[in-house]
C-alpha cells in the first residue's frame, strides 16, 4: 500500500475514534448521598445511570446544527436562547480560528442542551446525579471532606474561566469521568430547583462558616462553600440564559 493511502487511512482512523471517544459514557452505580442543602438525616438515593465520560465537544455540537438546522445562530428563537447564543463562532456552522473542535460547546441555553441529549437518546443529568459523580476525586466516590480535594475545586472557581482547554484536559475521577471540576461550569436538566435562600441556608450552616473570609476555615466549610457556589451560579440562570463557561454532558437511564 502506498504510503500516502496508509496516511489517509490512519486518518481516518484517528478522527472516527476521536468522535468515538467524545461519545463514549460509563456506568455509575447508584447509591446515597446528602446534599448541601439536606440535614444529616435527608439521604438522595441516585439509581444506577450512565454518564458521558466527556462534556459535549464543539465538534459534535456542529454536527448536531448541521443535523437539526432549528439550533444553528441564525435560526435559534430568542425564547430558547438569548443574544450570546454561539456569539464566538464564526458562522453557524464553523468556529472561529482561536476555538478548538474539542473543547466543550458554551454558550448554549437549557433548551440546546437539553434538545441535543435527547436527540441522541439521552437527557440532562439531574441535579443531584451530577452532584454524586462530582463528588468523587481519582480514588473515592465521596472525597468532598478532604481539604485538598476542596482546595483544588475553589482555586478553580477563583480563576478567570476559559473554554479554550481541550476535554480530558482535568483529572480523571473514580467514576473514570472527566472535566466535571476545572473546565467549565455545567447545565442540569433541574439547574434551579435548589435556590439558596436565608431559610434553606440554615439547614446548611451559619453565614460565618460558608465564606472563606471566615477566621477559621475547615474542611466542612469549604466543601459547603464549594457546592454554595455551584448551586449560587444554578439559581441565577434562566434557561435560555447562555454563558461562554457553561457547556453540558448528558446521561442515560441504565436500562435503556
């Protein structure tokens, strides 16, 4: 075979398993957890569901324009999506020369992201099953009481966001998932069911315990400061609400 032919062939290889391994989801076993927002004694029981491994690409979100024409910028209704929709992209169908095909896809609304799992036969996490799998490091399911591990996710949160990192560019956590800390922030199909308020926050903790300001900061504090932020950034959207650090992954009932 010549070599030109056998360069081509590797090719197309490579793309076909690249796009394979953007689509590729892992089986979370189902258990219990308490939530920021539950007292000791409210356990969320989560059943056994499939979860991409990575957030959705913007290299698969082209293809999903290009399939259902409806979401590309020029046709999307302002009730689904608002003025920032795609705003860095080139034209509806390509990305500016600075954007990467795998990085995730931002500036997307609720309504996208929610469309786009579906027609690949797959929906939104919940709220809390994003929470569950987040809670794993590289080597437990539950790792939110280690102050390492609640150091690395604040330092995040504490720096400039940016979309541009490839997927799989963060850890590996023991569910064998990546990117759910440390890349961008991400949609569930019930973003805003849990609104932080001044009566919920009591179930929580006092003020002085939630803030790093705090005179003595342990691990307790940043794990509910850590999740506070997460569920302060939720219940500020609306769904058709877009933002250039907020992209999405989708999941799977087991059985299906």
């Amino acid at each position: 075979m010549r070599p030109i032919f056998r360069l081509i062939i590797c090719l197309f290889m490579f793309c076909t398993v690249s796009a394979n391994c953007q689509s590729k989801m892992v089986k979370i076993e189902g258990g219990t957890y308490i939530p920021l927002y539950g007292r000791d004694s409210l356990q969320i029981t989560i059943t056994d569901f499939q979860m991409d491994v990575y957030p959705v690409t913007n290299q698969q979100y082209i293809e999903f324009v290009k399939k259902y024409p409806k979401w590309k910028r020029s046709n999307v209704k302002k009730l689904f999506a608002d003025g920032n929709y795609l705003r860095d992209w080139k034209s509806d169908t390509l990305l500016n020369e600075d954007q990467s095909l795998k990085a995730p896809i931002t500036n997307v609304s609720w309504f996208a992201a929610k469309d786009y799992c579906e027609c690949q036969g797959k929906r939104l996490p919940t709220l809390d099953e994003w929470e569950y799998v987040a809670m794993a490091n590289k080597e437990m399911p539950d790792a939110r009481r280690l102050k390492d591990y609640n150091e690395f996710i604040l330092s995040w949160y504490e720096k400039p966001k940016t979309s541009t990192n490839h997927i799989g560019s963060t850890f590996k956590n023991y569910w064998k998932v990546y990117d759910l800390h440390g890349l961008v922030w991400e949609w569930t199909y019930d973003f805003n069911s849990v609104l932080i308020s001044g009566e919920s926050r009591k179930d929580v903790d006092d003020d002085s315990n939630l803030f790093c300001g705090s005179a003595a900061v342990g691990t307790t504090d940043l794990m509910n400061y850590a999740a506070f932020m997460r569920y302060a950034i939720r219940g500020s959207l609306n769904a058709n609400y877009t933002m250039k650090n907020l992209g999405f992954r989708c999941v799977k009932d087991e059985n299906n």
